[in-house]
C-alpha cells in the first residue's frame, strides 16, 4: 500500500465503524422492548416521590439532544463535502485493476463489487447520547433517595421515622434494579464499541495527515465526544451509587435506635458494590478506560504512520 500512494485507513475505520455502529443500531432494535419498558419505569413517579429536580434536569437534556442532533449533522455534511472535493484525486489514482476503489461515494472506499451509491451511517454519537441521558435521570433517582435519607435519620426518633426509612430502603432496592437493568442493557448494545473505537480512531487520526484533514477532525472529534459520553456515564454511575453510603454517613444515625441501625446497615451493605457499565471483553466504562482507549488509539496511529 505504501508502494502504491493509496491510502486504506479511511476503509478500516469505516470498515469497522460503520459495523460497529450498524450492529450497535441493530441491537438497540432488538432490545426495543427491553429499552422501552425500562424508559416507562425511570420516568414513572406513581410508586415513589418525584425526584425533586427530575423536569429541570430533564429539559436540560432535552437542549444538549438538540444541540447534539445539530452538531451531528453538520459533521456529517462537513466530512461529505471534503469527500466531494477529494473525489478527483481518487479517480486519478483509482487503479480498477489493482484496487478498484469506488469513487462516487459518500466516502470513496476499496469493495470487491462495483456500485455507484455506498453510504455508511454513524449513529454511534446518538445513541451515546441516549446512555448519557438515561444516566442523569437515573441519577435524579439517586439524589432524591438521599435527601430522603438525610431528612429520614436527622429527625427525631418515631414510629413514623422508622416507617420512612423502611420506605427509603425500598426505594433504594427500586433504584438498584433500574440500574442494573441499565448496566444489562448497555453492556450488550453497546459494550463492543470498546474493542472498535481505539482503531476507529487511529484510522481518522492517520486519514487527517493525508487526506481530507479537516473532514477527518470533525469525524474524529466527534467520535471521541461520543466514546466521552459513554465513559462519562460509566464513571457518573459508579460514584454516585457509591455516595448513598456518604450521605447515609453525614446525618445523625447514631441517635437512631438498634431497629433502625440495622436496616441502615442494609443500606450501606447494599452500596458497597457500585453499579458499573462493563465493556466487552473486559473492563468497565469510566475516566481511566477512555484515557486507556485513547493510548491504544495512538498506538494504532503510530503503527499505521510505519507501515501505511
């Protein structure tokens, strides 16, 4: 390849992103109950209290959707028109005989059979968007349950106060069960986007130093604000889940008495585990694994920059 002046990283990372993102789509279409069902239960008020900052938080996502849906087109349109002034050059290099690249494309890319209209749709960013989204509401949850706690255990002791903290015990068995349904759902709808996204991006990365440098940006940019989205969901979770036992910490539990402390103590047992987003093959969804998919990136990069 490095012989011939063609350049196939823009094909791999299609190659695999637009199959990651397509089985990705294909999944959240088969698991449209399953998401449907766990949507009408994060929403649904009836059995416990209203999150008290549930609609504010809610029209806050509804603005950033807005603003996510806008921006992903426009790097859509920007990477089509880049794709459209560096069609000539694919055609003065496009050799039919060795590699038959197809031009005429959206994105021209090497396939075994000729064809005038190949599109590759990314919906990778929306639908980390829709992880995202689910978190912070599931997380709306999570910050009720501790202003209960907290008003709960620094009140006098009563009968009625026993009774409230039973409730909040229940309520926090509810929030778990949401949660690991949540965790089920992403880890096997989206969870292989880990083993993808590190050559995705040293593909794009390799792509912007040779062709189509600002198409490739935005393109990049815009997967790893996606991937950001996915990790910044796992790592929210993960310490949120683990702040009930601080804010079961923070209030006058001591003055309880031993009826009480124990079913306090089941609290805190129950968050000692937090709720994670695991990522296929191994690992979980946080801070740490997308510094980690962005080494592995620039290890594909620099292997690339060798030998391409």
């Amino acid at each position: 390849m490095r012989n011939s002046g063609t350049n196939v990283t823009e094909d791999i990372s299609i190659i695999f992103g637009a199959s990651g993102g397509g089985i990705v789509s294909l999944l959240f279409t088969l698991k449209y109950k399953n998401w449907s069902n766990f949507f009408k239960d994060l929403v649904d008020t009836r059995q416990y209290t209203r999150p008290r900052n549930l609609q504010a938080r809610a029209t806050r996502l509804n603005h950033l959707g807005k603003i996510c849906f806008f921006c992903a087109w426009w790097v859509t349109i920007t990477y089509a028109i880049a794709a459209w002034f560096s069609s000539k050059g694919c055609q003065d290099t496009n050799d039919p005989g060795k590699f038959g690249e197809i031009c005429p494309t959206f994105i021209p890319i090497w396939l075994p059979f000729g064809t005038n209209d190949v599109a590759a749709a990314q919906s990778f960013l929306a639908e980390c968007f829709v992880m995202y989204e689910s978190t912070e509401i599931f997380i709306c949850h999570i910050s009720e349950l501790k202003s209960q706690l907290k008003e709960t255990l620094d009140a006098p002791f009563s009968v009625e106060t026993r009774d409230k903290l039973r409730l909040c015990v229940d309520y926090h068995v509810y929030i778990l069960n949401l949660g690991y349904r949540l965790s089920s759902l992403i880890k096997y709808t989206a969870g292989h986007m880990s083993l993808l996204s590190a050559l995705v991006c040293g593909c794009v990365a390799n792509q912007m130093l040779n062709t189509k440098p600002m198409g490739s940006l935005f393109f990049l940019a815009a997967w790893l604000f996606a991937l950001f989205c996915f990790c910044h969901s796992g790592q929210r979770i993960k310490d949120k889940t683990l702040s009930i036992a601080d804010a079961i910490w923070n209030t006058k539990w001591y003055k309880a008495d031993v009826k009480t402390l124990k079913d306090v103590q089941f609290i805190l047992l129950r968050c000692q585990k937090p709720i994670c987003f695991e990522a296929l093959p191994m690992g979980v969804t946080d801070y740490a694994f997308y510094f980690m998919m962005i080494k592995t990136g620039y290890s594909f990069f620099a292997l690339f920059r060798q030998s391409l």
